[in-house]
C-alpha cells in the first residue's frame, strides 16, 4: 500500500489538537538532546495579549498524575492548573520529564520506602545520593520562548521554579500560589517542601485548620 505525499513523515510536526476535559488544548513536543527526554507543551487559546499569560511547569509524577496518589500534591496541582487555564480561557502547561523532582521513576520509589521507613522526602534523597532537587528549569524557558510567551503569571509555590525561569529570560510578572490536593496522607510531604525547600505553603493549610 502506498504512502501519499501528504503523509511525508519529515513535514509532520509534533503538535496536534487534543481534546480534553479541561478544554480543547493543543499538544506540542519538544526533545531535549542534552537528556534524551520528550516534554510537553499543553496550549489553550494565543500566547500573547494585554495581560500575562497562565503558565504552569509541571514536572511529571506518574504515581500522583496517572495513579492519584494521595502521598504528594502533584495530580490535584495538574487538574487545577487545566482547570485554571480552562477559566481563563488561555494558557499553556508545560510537561517536563522531571520524575522525583529529576532523580527518575526508580530513584523515586526507592525514595518512597525510605520515607516508610522514617526519612522525609529531603533526607530520602540525599541517602540515595541524589540532590534534594535535581531539576533544571531552562528546558522550560526555552519552550515558553518558543511558544511565543513574553510575560507569565507562574502557577507555583516554589520560589526556586521563578527565580531560575527568571534568570532564563522569562519575564515572571506575577506568581500565583496553587496550594491543593492537601490530606493526612501528604501533610508531612508538603511540611517538608514548606520548611526545608522554601515552598510557600501556609501554616494553617498544614495544620489542617
């Protein structure tokens, strides 16, 4: 059977309509060489006008995205995001590849039985000899140049993610706070991103009042 022309797979960019229920976004991939890795850019509506545009950079978390784990934040900060960027009718979240904050899916689970075993999410890491945070935010950078965003209201309570999309060129007007997903499951997690990472995640959330 043959091919047309039109299906000539080096003109077949890596960026599709996907319908969701947040909205009908449109997917765009961006392969990093440095890493190997594939991430994702999720686009809602023009990247540009008047006011900043919503961005969300989201680091993958298969256990908490794809399998609602109750243990960290992750999958209730993506749907909130969607959810957000769905209100306000135009935005984009990135998808980095960044599993356990950069340390990989294995790493990540070891990290798991650690924390059973008495260690926070910090010491868990650094025992398994791996940075406390691993992450390198200019991939992101890059990509929101590239989608054209000039000016981003940042969807995050790390200051970290800010400052290093900041010191990559991107121009982060304002930073809004998405504390969400918050149970008895993940209390000790988010404490520890709280008093030993800088997250700015109130008291009283913690304290469940």
């Amino acid at each position: 059977m043959s091919v047309p022309d039109l299906y000539e797979i080096e003109d077949t960019p890596a960026d599709a309509r996907l319908p969701t229920g947040h909205g009908d976004f449109r997917i765009r991939v961006f392969h990093e060489d440095e890493t190997g890795l594939d991430h994702v850019a999720l686009l809602l509506g023009e990247m540009s006008g008047p006011d900043p545009v919503l961005v969300r950079v989201h680091s993958e978390c298969l256990t908490g995205d794809a399998f609602g784990s109750l243990r960290c934040d992750c999958g209730a900060q993506l749907d909130s995001a969607l959810h957000q960027i769905q209100d306000s009718g135009w935005g984009c979240l990135v998808y980095l590849r960044q599993e356990g904050r950069g340390i990989g899916l294995h790493a990540k689970i070891q990290a798991y039985n650690l924390q059973d075993r008495g260690a926070d999410t910090t010491e868990a890491n650094l025992i398994l000899g791996h940075p406390v945070d691993a992450r390198d935010y200019k991939i992101a950078s890059e990509i929101l140049e590239s989608v054209g965003i000039e000016r981003v209201c940042l969807l995050t309570n790390n200051p970290e993610k800010a400052r290093q999309l900041t010191e990559n060129g991107i121009n982060v007007v304002e930073r809004r706070p998405l504390v969400v997903g918050v149970g008895k499951d993940n209390r000790g997690y988010l404490s520890t991103k709280a008093e030993k990472m800088g997250h700015e995640i109130g008291e009283e959330v913690l304290n469940g009042e």
